[in-house]
C-alpha cells in the first residue's frame, strides 16, 4: 500500500514538472530603442516680435514635425509655427509619441527681439 502512495506521489510530481513552460528562459527582453528625437527652430529668418518662428523635429532623421507637440513657456500652441507678441527668451519642450512607444522630449530656447526703431 506505501508503495502505491509513493508512486501516485512520483507520477504527480512528474506531472506537475512537465507542464511548466519556460518562456525565453526567464531572461526580461530589453526596452527597443526608437532611434533619436530631435527637435530645433527651423532655419528661418524669423528674429523679431511679430515674425513667425517654425520648429521642426526628426526622429532618426525622419520628419516628424507634423506629429509633434510644441509647448512653448508650458503652453502647448497649434501646430508647429508660434509668433511672438513680447521680446525675451522663450522655451520650447517638443514631445512625439506613438503607440506602444514611450515619449520622447526635446527642449530648447529661442531669443525674441524688438525690432529697433529706425524712423528719426
């Protein structure tokens, strides 16, 4: 009788032991890189208040300028041209994200001047 307990016991664990699925060997895949995301002020000549600043931005050298966000001082603005109203240094965060993709931030800083006056 002991034995029969003891090979119903082995044939249990046997059992249990055999329907365990190791998935990729228990090693944790690593996180995809997506490549670089930049963001820039586009080569204008845009300098003054009242001139139309463009922002531009790649990701792995494509262009993905249309898909991105702008915040300017933290205000997010329409689209990817801003102009002006006040003289200063202004910040810009650009963020682009996709689907099952993590976001990426770029940030940089424009200066805006007043136009000097040239009437006498």
């Amino acid at each position: 009788m002991k034995l029969n307990k003891l090979l119903f016991l082995f044939f249990v664990l046997i059992a249990f032991s055999s329907c365990t699925e190791y998935v990729d060997y228990g090693v944790v895949p690593e996180t995809p890189n997506y490549g670089d995301f930049k963001a820039k002020l586009s080569s204008t000549e845009a300098k003054y208040i009242g001139d139309t600043f463009e922002f531009e931005a790649t990701m792995s050298g494509a262009d993905v300028t249309i898909a991105t966000d702008f915040k300017i001082n933290g205000t997010l603005i329409d689209g990817y041209k801003y102009i002006p109203q006040k003289e200063g240094e202004y910040s810009v965060t650009a963020s682009f994200e996709l689907p099952g993709m993590p976001t990426k931030t770029s940030t940089f800083k424009f200066n805006v001047l007043k136009k000097a006056n040239t009437s006498k």
